[in-house]
C-alpha cells in the first residue's frame, strides 16, 4: 500500500485543523487553571501541560522560520 503525498488542499485542510485543535486546547486548559487558582488558590498540572504545549508549539516556529531562511 503506498501513501500519497497530499495536495495543496489537503495541505490546507490539516493546518487549518492543527490552528483550531491548538486554540481548543489552549483555551480550555487556559481556563481549567483560571478556574482551579480562582477556586483552590494554586496551579494544577493543567498550567504545565499548557506552558510546555506552548512552548513547543512557538519554539517549532522558531526552528522552522530559520530553517526555511538558510
């Protein structure tokens, strides 16, 4: 079984999906932690689940904008 390589498309599909399954992600772990500090005074393992998905996600940007521009 060979897999195709995807079209220009599809290509746009899967990244508009990635942006909006990441700002899903962010917003709700974003507010499981206002809601966790407001209620229980403290920061869950949500804010780090979230600080090191974001991280990740800026720092894959930054590696991929300097690759793109040697």
């Amino acid at each position: 079984m060979r897999i195709k390589k995807a079209d220009e498309m599809e290509i746009y599909e899967n990244k508009q999906a990635a942006k909006n399954s990441f700002l899903f992600y962010t917003a709700a772990l974003l507010l499981w932690t206002l809601y966790d500090f407001i209620v229980k005074g403290q920061r869950g393992i949500e804010f780090l689940i979230l600080m090191i998905g974001t991280a990740i996600f800026f720092w894959t940007r930054v590696y991929y904008k300097r690759k793109a521009h040697k």
